[in-house]
C-alpha cells in the first residue's frame, strides 16, 4: 500500500508538465493580486475626478479585461492548445449571442446611463413607483436601497425606456401642500396665517420665498396650495412641523377645515325645514 503511494508521488513529482502546472498557478495567484492592487490604485486615482458609477465600471472592466487575460495565458503556459479553445469558444459564442439578446440590450442601456449621468450612487430616484437609494450601477442593472431596506434590481432598459425622477437632484427642493378651508373663511386671513407659519419655520427658506395660490372653488370648500422651498435633506422635518403648526394655527385661529359633506339648499324664501327622528 506505501509503495503504491509512494510511486504515485514519485511519478507526480517527476511528472514533465508539473513545473508549468505550479508557474502556471503561482502565475494565477499572483495575477489576481496584483489585479486586486491595480484596481485599487485606479480607484484611488480617479477619486472625486470622475462619477462613481463611472468610477466603478472602470474599476470592473479593467479587473474582468485583466482576469480574462491572466486565464488565457495560464492555460496557453499549461499546455492547453488556444486553437481548440477559441473554435470552441466561437461556436459557443454564437449559441449565447442569440440568448443573450437582453444582457447586450442591458449593457448598451448601461453604456447610456452612464454617459448621460440621469442620477449618480447615493441619488434617490423613482421608477415606476418604485423609490430608493441608489446603491450601485452595473453594466446590466441599477440596484436601489428602499426605505425599509429592501433590494431592487431594476434591468437598465428599463431606465432608458420609462420616466426615472431623481428627487435629490438639485439642492432645493419646493414643497407643495394642499388644503381645504370652508367658504365662510376670510382668504386674505387665511393667507396672512399661512405665511406666518412658512417664515418663522427653521426648516423652510426665505428665497425663494414661499408661495401661495387660490386653487379651486371644490366642492366642500375652497381649495389652497401652499409651496415650500427647502434643502434636500430637511424633508422630514419640514413636512412634520409644517403639518403640525397648520394644524394647531387653525385650530387656535377657529379656521375650518372642512370634510366632505352634503348641504341641501331650497332658496332663501324656503324656511329651514325640521328632521324629526322617531325613538324605536
């Protein structure tokens, strides 16, 4: 049994092909290092010079460009004949041109986004009613981080082919709120008091200053809009506070927020008409 072993290593350590196997692996190992050392450094060069999803796609395709590379050499070093590798490869690659029609269709997109730079990582977008953060941009896809910590992957031709909003494009942002009030109000008083509330706001900027429109004589009362300007990151708190001193004010103030409701109306010579309800 010892010998056995002991001829079965003898013959594999005295093998002619096994100090290309071990050039080949060490080759390997150290190919993939120095890969990793490469696309660190690239990184660290570009810094905040470029995009980061530009950053990162290069980062990719220079690792993915080198490993192929780095393969292809240790199994030519090997032995391996390259000739029978690429007419194999070739007929393969016919087979998974005509499968990966979408993944070509993906990258091309990706190619796109990147160029036209519609949103950058830590961006929050909206597409199709899906809002996150995004995470990162790759060749076929975006990958969001939703508020509840939720992943999304969202394929890049659908980027190109809906409306994507980015909220966090633009330091400023307006607000918009919309409110009823009873037609019996005073709308300049009304007004006044709104505008109180948006000037001594922390959270809501003085220019561009607020802004105030009558919208609509809707049904169960008068319709108003009140826009907000703020900075990006005081979304939160903007709305709360907003929301509760509207809410307070008014109620101190006696202005009526009206519900839906139904009034019925006979004309003025028409006396009130009395609603008597019997006890069961």
């Amino acid at each position: 049994m010892f010998s056995e072993f002991a001829h079965f290593l003898h013959s594999v350590l005295t093998h002619p092909l096994l100090p290309k196997i071990i050039w080949a692996l060490a080759l390997l190992i150290g190919g993939m290092i120095t890969l990793k050392l490469l696309t660190y450094l690239i990184g660290k060069k570009m810094g905040s010079k470029y995009s980061p999803q530009f950053r990162m796609l290069t980062i990719k395709g220079v690792y993915y460009t080198g490993m192929t590379l780095i393969l292809l050499y240790v199994l030519q070093l090997a032995g391996v004949k390259m000739s029978a590798i690429f007419g194999a490869a070739g007929i393969a690659g016919i087979a998974i041109g005509f499968a990966a029609q979408t993944s070509i269709s993906n990258i091309i997109s990706g190619l796109f986004i990147v160029s036209e730079k519609p949103f950058s990582i830590g961006d929050i977008i909206e597409v199709e009613g899906k809002l996150g953060i995004v995470d990162s941009m790759d060749l076929i896809s975006i990958k969001l981080k939703t508020f509840d910590n939720l992943f999304i992957r969202i394929p890049n031709t659908t980027i190109i082919n809906t409306h994507v909003v980015n909220i966090t494009r633009y330091p400023l942002r307006r607000m918009n709120f919309t409110l009823n009030i009873a037609y019996k109000e005073d709308l300049g008083r009304v007004q006044e008091i709104l505008m109180d509330i948006a000037l001594k706001n922390p959270f809501c900027l003085d220019e561009p200053a607020p802004y105030f429109l009558i919208k609509d004589f809707a049904q169960s009362g008068i319709s108003l809009l009140l826009g907000l300007w703020f900075e990006k990151n005081d979304y939160t708190n903007l709305k709360n506070s907003i929301m509760t001193e509207i809410h307070e004010r008014f109620k101190k103030e006696g202005i009526e927020i009206p519900f839906p409701h139904i009034s019925l109306y006979a004309g003025k010579s028409t006396e009130p008409f009395p609603v008597i309800t019997k006890k069961q």
